[in-house]
C-alpha cells in the first residue's frame, strides 16, 4: 500500500488513507479484493520510470536515498499500515475516485465529469495532493475498517 500511495500522492498521509478507502470500496462495488483493485486502479503497474522505482522499494530504508526521505518513508509505511489495519478514519468521508490536481488528463477528465454532473467533488477533512470524488447515483458499501489485510 505504501508503495501505491507514494506513487499517487508522495508522502501525503491524508491521501494514503483517502486512497486506501476509495480502493476499498471500488474493490467492494466490483467483488473483487483490495489488491486486485489496488493493482487495477492505481499507477504502480504502470509502464513508467517513477512506478518501477516505486515496485522496488523495500519495507525498510532505500539505499541511496537521503536520511530524510527514509524518515518519510517510514512515515508513510507506518501510516499505510495502520490505514489497512483500520486505524485510521476516512478523511475524504464518501470518496469513489481520486485525481491529480495537475496531470492534465486527470484533470480534463474531471472537469468532463463534473460538468457533466456524473461526478462531485468530496470535501476531505486534510489538505489533500490529489482531487477526491464521488460518482453521483452510485451507492458504494462503506468498507469495513481493517478488513482489506
């Protein structure tokens, strides 16, 4: 999971849960698991330099890298782990969809689906890197705290 929310949001711990529960409820619509979904709807299968460096981070320090960026690191892994062990609440409370708030495509597609009406945007409690919403007529199940492990 620490891997997922480092490639879609950096070290931002309000987007690591946020994203971990829209998973949780996408994988719940689809009937299939948290990791299926995880693998299916975030960029760390992606083809990309940043989502191959990201597959290769271990549970522990990344040699190479600086003394404070594997003190975030650490951060986020502890945090993606109380996030999956249903430790932390959903900050972004409803979310079913997330986005960049500068990738153009993320944004376009937003900007389509808002104007569209088919999306709202969902106020989260944090600042957030990414857009979090919600498809408007679609009823996701809440899941349940800790039962993605």
């Amino acid at each position: 999971m620490a891997q997922a929310c480092w490639i879609e949001a950096g070290f931002s711990l309000p987007d690591c849960a946020a994203i971990a529960f829209v998973v949780a409820r996408r994988a719940e619509l689809a009937g299939v698991t948290f990791a299926e979904m995880l693998a299916d709807y975030s960029a760390l299968d992606a083809p990309t330099p940043r989502a191959r460096k990201a597959r290769r981070f271990p549970d522990g320090d990344v040699r190479g890298m600086t003394p404070a960026w594997n003190e975030d690191w650490a951060r986020l892994r502890e945090h993606a782990a109380a996030v999956m062990w249903g430790e932390v609440e959903d900050p972004c409370d409803g979310a079913q969809h997330w986005g960049s708030r500068r990738i153009s495509s993320d944004v376009q597609r937003a900007q389509r689906a808002l104007a569209d009406r088919r999306w709202a945007v969902v106020r989260c409690a944090d600042r957030t890197v990414n857009r979090f919403y919600r498809v408007r007529g679609l009823r996701a199940p809440e899941p349940q705290n800790g039962a993605w492990l």
